[in-house]
C-alpha cells in the first residue's frame, strides 16, 4: 500500500513538472511572437515597422526667415482650418510662376524643379518637364514653381538644396496626412525625416505606399 502511495506522488510530481515545461515553453513563444510584432521587419528591402511621428513635429512655423516678410507669407498661413487663407497664401506664392529666367537660372530652376512633384494631386514625375514647362496644373504646383523662381531671382545666393528644401516645407503643408504617415516610414527606415528634402522631394517618393491611407486632408485646392 505504501509503494502505491509513493508511486501516486511521483507520477503527481511528474505531471507537475511536465506541466510547467510546457507552461514555460508557451511563455517564450508568446513573448517571441510579441516582440516580432513591436520589432521591425524588412519588406522588399524596407523595415515595415513604423516609428511614431506627429504631424507637429513635421509641420514647418511661423515666417519664413529669406523671404516671407518680403512675401507676405508665413507657414501657419496654410492650414486645412483655414482654407480661405490657404488659398490666398497660395495665391501669393503662385503669382511669381511666370517670371522670366536667364539661362543660368533656368538651368538651376530645372534641377530644383525636377527633383520634387506634386504626386498626391497629380501624376506628374515633376512639378517641370525637362526643358523647364509646367508639368503639373495644380495650384500646388504653381505655387512651388513660383517660390522657386523667386528665390532664384531674389535671392540667387540660396544653394539649390536650401530653395528645394523651402519647395518640401509648403509641399508638407499642402499635404500634411501624408507626409505624417510617410515621415514614420522614413524614421522606421532610419532616415531624418525633418529634412524636408527627405520628407517631400522625389528622392524618396512612394515609400510609404503600402500604408494605410492618411491623406489628413489635403489643404488647398487641386
């Protein structure tokens, strides 16, 4: 009777153990699903992972220091609680597309142009065609030729990055959502999205395609 007693506690002790075996077994596994969930994973040579980034924290303030007085602009003018005013900054902006250029001034505005677009209101690869001719009748693309071409005017001394740069700060106004959504994509890849040149050029266009949709409202009309 005894030896039962002794068997029926080692087979409980067995049992027990075995139990906790597998018990821990399904701890690791469960915190190894979690952790391949909050990490990131590389997706067609992009970390699918997204790092948290605010749209105030992207969304360029106050008056631009080159130009804006001379302008009459200011950043916070363009708003999607504000259209009216949007469209008036706009305006201001636009009404420098037709100025003509000198053949240097040419050649950089065609750089500076064909290096950013306006690809969430149209489908154009630029804002320009390669011989310098609009390539995109949206308002927002009017007012980034416009600023370019007053800053290579007005202001000759700005390098073509610094002008491309003021080009993506407007553009991330005009299309604040997106831009939101597309900076988390360019963190979680590693890459500084409050470079404006990051943010908004073409040099890293369509990478956060395959998101989900955040178009936040765009401000401005098309």
């Amino acid at each position: 009777m005894e030896n039962k007693n002794h068997e029926t506690i080692g087979k409980t002790n067995t049992e027990f153990y075995v139990q906790l075996g597998i018990i821990a077994i399904l701890l690791l596994v469960i915190t190894f699903n979690a952790g391949k969930i909050y990490s990131s994973s590389e997706v067609g040579g992009f970390t699918t992972g997204i790092a948290a980034v605010s749209a105030s924290e992207i969304i360029p303030k106050g008056i631009p220091s080159v130009y804006g007085k001379e302008m009459g602009v200011s950043y916070d003018d363009v708003s999607p609680n504000n259209p009216v005013l949007a469209d008036a900054t706009i305006a201001k902006l636009t009404q420098y597309e037709d100025m003509q250029l000198n053949s240097e001034q040419m050649d950089r505005y065609i750089k500076i142009g064909s290096s950013i677009s306006c690809e969430y209101c149209c489908g154009a690869k630029a804002i320009i065609f390669s011989n310098g001719e609009r390539a995109c009748g949206c308002a927002h693309s009017y007012a980034m030729r416009g600023l370019a071409k007053y800053l290579l005017t007005k202001h000759p001394d700005m390098a073509d990055e610094e002008i491309l740069n003021e080009l993506g700060k407007w553009k991330v106004l005009f299309f604040p959502g997106v831009h939101e959504q597309k900076a988390q994509v360019l963190e979680a890849n590693g890459i500084d999205s409050t470079n404006y040149i990051n943010l908004a050029s073409n040099l890293y266009r369509g990478i956060e395609q395959g998101q989900a949709a955040n178009s936040g409202g765009m401000v401005g009309g098309c």
